[in-house]
C-alpha cells in the first residue's frame, strides 16, 4: 500500500512550473521580454488573430494589465493592433513579421533549457511525458474542474 | 520542422498546476482546511519533524505567514510544537495522530479527483508520466536553475 502512494500531483506540477517560470527569466531578459509581454507574443503565435480580452484571459492577467503591455510591444514595432471589421469595439492583435522573429528566438533558447532537463528522462520516458502533458493541457479548465 | 514543435515546459505546466489547485480548494474547504494548511500537514507527513524556517522554506511561504497557520493547526490539535533539542532557539513541528488522519483523509479526497484526471491517459503512458514528473521534482531548484 505505501509503496503505491504517490505524491499529489499539484504538489509536484506548482513547484516544478515556478522553478521553469524562474528559468526563463534571464533568458526573457536577455531578449529584452518581461514575462508578460513573452506571454502575449507567445499566445499570439498559436492563434494569430484575438481580441484584447480573449488574448488577456488566456494568458491570465487581467485586462488593465495587458493594455501596457500590449502598447510596449506595439511601440516596438512588435505586434499590430487593428480594429475588428466584424465588431468596431474590439481589436484584433497579430505578430509583426520582427515580433515573430523574437518569440522564435526566445522560444528556442527557453525550448533549449528546458530540453536539457528532460533530458534527465530516458527517451520513451521523456516522449510518454510531453505527450500526456500535452493531452493533460488540452482538456479544458471547466471540464477538469466540474470533472474533479 | 514544424511537425516537432511542442508547447513551453512551462506553458503547459503552471495552468495546468493551477487548474489542479482550484480542484483542490473544494476538497479542503470540506476538510476545513486552507490551501496553507494542508501545505503544511503535507510536508510535515514526509519527514515527520521540521523546524519553522526549514518548513516555510519548503512550502514557498515566508515565515510570518506560516506562524498563524501553525498556531492554528496547534489549537485544533492536529500538529504538535517542541523546542528542538539540539537547538533551543529552534523549534520541531510534527503531526499529531488526529493530524495525520485528517491529512490522509484530505491527500486520499485529492487523489481520487486527480486520478479522474489522469484516467484520460492511455495506462503506459500514465505510468510514464507519474515517474517522470516525480524525477524532475526531485531535481533540486539550483541544480535545475544552474543547468538550464
């Protein structure tokens, strides 16, 4: 029975996701990215075109947050922000081709640290893992939590 | 090229740990528990005596803060406090039988809605999972953020 005990699972995934969290910021700093502003960039890569209250939802920060952060990048000529043809009070935020260029750099430096932790793992491991972190991600908040 | 891109470590695991720790906050509110308390029930059942700082230290709390809950803890007699032998400024914390109880009680509560969860993967793939994610949070903090 004690030998089948297992840790909790959040108690494993908060700790680790900080330590991760705490990893990327010399490499956010080194590209000139807070946190927030890499979270944007990288929310906008998976879907190019949201509007400002979806794209703050996403990455969890609230929207009077986002605004600064969004006029940061806009100034840098990172990202674009137009008003939405389908609904005039909403705008749409998209990458710049330069804003693209920098989540890709970031990301592969971020991608190329966290890879020399799993390469702890051995490979059918390491593969088994990031698929089911991957499954575990997709299933959508409301449904783990009205599951749970 | 793009078929072998995969989401940020981190991306996928602080939502993710998130998630888990609202599913946990119903869970504790039936076991009368806060989300520090049970922090500190938890790390108390792994090496059954700590000293304050040692364990504000491994909960990610600051001391101040974890001086209330312990006192609480106390007066529900569900931990116990000593002075630390080896070291009279020190003080040992431990579970008390009812403490261990009712920790067990809320861990097996927790675990179940976890395993709900984790039901999703395919079994191999659970079992990889779990042993991976238990080797990388053994990784210590430094190491991980010296080598990444």
């Amino acid at each position: 029975m004690d030998d089948e005990r297992r840790p909790d699972l959040a108690a494993m995934m908060v700790p680790l996701g900080r330590i991760l969290m705490a990893a990327e910021e010399p490499v956010l700093r080194a590209h000139d990215l807070t946190m927030w502003a890499y979270a944007v960039l990288y929310a906008l890569d998976d879907r190019p075109l949201r509007n400002q209250s979806a794209l703050a939802q996403s990455i969890g920060a609230d929207k009077t947050r986002i605004i600064g952060v969004l006029d940061g990048l806009q100034e840098r000529g990172l990202i674009r922000r137009e008003p939405d043809p389908a609904d005039r009070r909403a705008h749409l935020v998209s990458l710049t081709p330069e804003g693209r260029r920098l989540r890709d750099a970031a990301q592969a430096a971020i991608q190329e640290r966290e890879d020399r932790l799993l390469a702890r793992l051995p490979e059918n491991e390491r593969r088994a893992f990031l698929r089911a972190l991957r499954t575990l991600h997709a299933v959508p908040r409301d449904e783990i939590l009205g599951d749970l």
